[in-house]
C-alpha cells in the first residue's frame, strides 16, 4: 500500500505543479521512481482520478479541519497526500477505519516531521460529517458539493436544461456508459466473430443503423484479454465517434480527412466503409496518443488511413479536397465533466476552447471537396463551443446549410438547430456531445 500512496501523492502533486493530465502525471512519476508495478500503479490511477472527480466536497473537508489555515498554505505532497487521505476516509467504502493506517503511511512517505503540522487536522477530518458542511451551503453551492462539479458548471446547467434535468446530468453515474463493440470486417466474417464470442459467454445486441456495431450485454472475461482482440477482430469504439462518422456517411470510394484523430475512433470506423482508392488521413497535434491510435490501426490490419501530425490551424498535410471532412477539436470537455477531473480547470478555459474551434472550422473548410460534407462534433454540452460556432459559421459561409444528422438517437440541436444533434449521458448513456453536418445549399 506505501507504494501505491507514494505513487499517487507524487502523482498529485505534479498535476497541481503543472497541470498535467492524470496519465501524463503518472508516467512522470513511475519513470522518476523507476516503478515498473503496473497493479501498484493502476491502484493509485484509480485512487487519484476518484479523489480528483471529487474535488471540490474533498477540499471543503480538508479546508473546515485546517481552518484558520487552508491547503494552499502547505506543500503540495501535504495537499496530496490531506486530499487523499480525506477521499479514503469519507468516500469509500471503508471509511474512518482506515484512518490510523494511512495516517502512518503518510508518515513513511513524507517524512513525520512533515506531516506534523497537519497531524491534528487529521483527526478532525476523521470526526467531521460531510453532510453538516451543506447545511450552510447555498442551493448552488449544495447542488455542486453533492454531484461534485464546479459551481460556474451547475449555474450553467440549470440555465440550459432546468434544474430537474440538470440534476440528472450531474448525478450521472460511471456505470451508465453501454460498452461497445465493433467487429472489423478487414480480418474476419462479421457472423464468424459473433460466433466466436457467443461460444465464450459474451452477449451481444446489435446497434440498429449502424453498421458493424454492438452493445455489450454481458461478458464474464474482459474482451481486451481475448485473443480475437489481439488478433484484430474486434475492437471497442465509443458511440459519439461511430455515431460522428455514420453522420458523414462516407461511401465505397470517398477521401475522408479526420481532423482532431484522437478524440474517439473515427478514424477505424471510417475505415470500414471505404474500398478501392478510399483513404482516410487522420491529422492532430503531436502527442502520445496519435502512438496508440497507429498502433491500434496496426492491429486491426486497417491499410487504407494514413496517420499524420500537425498544427492543425497551420496548412495541413493534404492536398486536393476530401469528399468528408470531420472537425473535432479541443474542447471543455464539459459533456464528460460527469466523470473526468478536466471541470476544475476553470471557465476561463472554455473562451480559450472557443477561439481555437472557430479558427479550425474556418480553416478546415477550405480542404472541403464544393460537393463534399463537413462534420463537427464536440464532447461538450456548452452552447458557445456548438451551436454559436456553427451559427457563426453559416452566417460567414452563407453557401451551407445544415443538414440532418442520422441515424437520430439524441435530441435536436438547440437555438433552432433541429437538423443537429445532442446526445446527454443521463438520457443517451454516451458522453455529452454535439454533432451538427454542413453542407453546400447554394451554388455560388
């Protein structure tokens, strides 16, 4: 356990030093500890991602037992190590318990003559009842406290769905997200891996319009560990992506250009519709990520996506005109603050967000074949990073319209967009996202 706590309290602290992603942080910190226990290091993943999601009711705790001191005025391996400790104590299953446990482990870790100025609040945090710090709470605040969102997050809510279905949203639970499965027709028969799987216990129901596509009922294995996924039979997309690609409706021999590749699997569900000359190139920022996503493609054995890195709102690697162009920028993320630690980045980030995606979609438009079809999609709920881009768009391009998006499993857009649509993860059992198709409707 010393180990797993030495991970996450490391962890913690550099996303707070330097704003680091939770992944990012940790492979800092396996690498500067030279950890190589990849069971230790899941631990403290899990440990650190649920006290981060539960950020603002955990630091309440810890500020009322420090008071008249606050958390930042101690180090940050104390603020890591008081943020976890609180989460530990108050937010699993195993409670106060635990407490003089890890009270000694933060003591190995950091040192006793560390944790000393801290020993008393610790104590105090175990003998505080979450639920008395809401009563003074106003109804914003309270509402913030118990769903664990920022408090600019839940206004913004209430003012866009009302307060009874804003409070579904934020009191979405992990398990509403449907799994999926998506079989990939390069490597093998679509009823030959169904076949394959039935025999072992998986279960399996179609998702109706899409093509390759199947919720997963039931498996007693996890499908990663199976050796069709190895193998490439399969592999697991999510629904806002499939759902992106079907929008564009990519045909046999069609140059699809996937702008902002990592966010989601477009790029291997396009795939699978095209034939012949049909290519698919894949462009974002360098990261990581776009790693995983050839590897991936290597996997599957899908040949026809060409995976590239660039300033996407510099000239792209790409000449001539795309019949398909799918524009997912950098967003809040907002449609996912549900279950991600990317809500406390603040409100501030979303005007960022929202200059970025104007600049992308204007740019992106000019490698749009004059018959082809744009497709924008976000992971975000927010009006100003959907709709008011795509409001702003039209009225700068006044040669597209929207167009429907199909096959119609969320609700119409907002501010009269009815040809766009919204999915909602309390409703849709998807991430929040926003997608909306434009094409030419004037012959200029």
């Amino acid at each position: 356990m010393r180990t797993v706590w030495t991970i996450a309290i490391e962890a913690m602290s550099w996303i707070e030093l330097e704003g680091l992603s939770l992944s990012s942080a940790l492979t800092q910190t396996t690498s500067q500890l030279e950890i190589k226990d990849s069971k230790r290091t899941a631990s403290a993943r899990h440990m650190v991602r649920e006290c981060i999601r539960r950020r603002n009711f955990v630091d309440k705790i810890v500020n009322h037992a420090l008071t008249p001191e606050t958390l930042s005025d101690f180090s940050l391996g104390i603020q890591a190590f008081l943020r976890l400790y609180t989460y530990s104590t108050k937010f699993t299953a195993e409670g106060r318990e635990t407490g003089v446990q890890l009270a000694e482990i933060g003591r190995r870790v950091l040192g006793w003559k560390t944790l000393m100025p801290v020993e008393e609040a610790l104590g105090k945090i175990l003998a505080i009842d979450p639920q008395s710090l809401l009563e003074d709470a106003d109804e914003i605040e309270r509402i913030s406290l118990q769903t664990f969102h920022p408090t600019w997050f839940t206004r913004y809510c209430i003012r866009l769905l009302g307060r009874s279905e804003a409070l579904k949203l934020m009191k979405t639970q992990e398990d509403v997200l449907r799994p999926l499965l998506c079989v990939n027709p390069f490597k093998a028969r679509e009823d030959a891996v169904l076949s394959t799987l039935s025999k072992q216990g998986i279960t399996l129901e179609k998702v109706e319009a899409l093509p390759f596509l199947y919720r997963i009922v039931e498996t007693a294995t996890p499908l990663t560990r199976l050796k069709e996924y190895r193998d490439g039979l399969f592999f697991l997309p999510n629904l806002a992506s499939c759902l992106t690609v079907f929008a564009g409706k990519p045909v046999a021999d069609a140059m699809v250009l996937d702008v902002g590749a990592t966010h989601g699997v477009k790029a291997a569900y396009a795939a699978l519709f095209l034939k012949g000359p049909g290519r698919v190139l894949s462009v974002d920022y360098p990261s990581r990520l776009m790693g995983r996503l050839q590897a991936q493609l290597k996997r599957l054995g899908i040949q026809n996506v060409d995976v590239l890195t660039a300033d996407l709102e510099g000239n792209l690697p790409f000449k001539g005109k795309a019949d398909v162009v799918y524009v997912t920028p950098p967003s809040s993320g907002s449609g996912a603050f549900w279950r991600t630690a990317s809500k406390w980045r603040g409100s501030n980030v979303v005007k960022r967000m929202i200059e970025r995606q104007w600049r992308l979609i204007n740019h992106c438009v000019n490698y749009l074949a004059r018959d082809g079809c744009l497709v924008y999609s976000t992971s975000s709920i927010l009006v100003e990073e959907n709709e008011l881009i795509i409001e702003r768009f039209l009225k700068e391009h006044p040669e597209f319209v929207l167009a429907e998006v199909e096959p119609k499993m969320g609700v119409p857009g907002l501010r009269g967009q009815e040809e766009a649509m919204r999915l909602y993860p309390h409703k849709h059992n998807v991430d929040g996202t926003y997608i909306a198709k434009l094409i030419r409707g004037v012959d200029f």
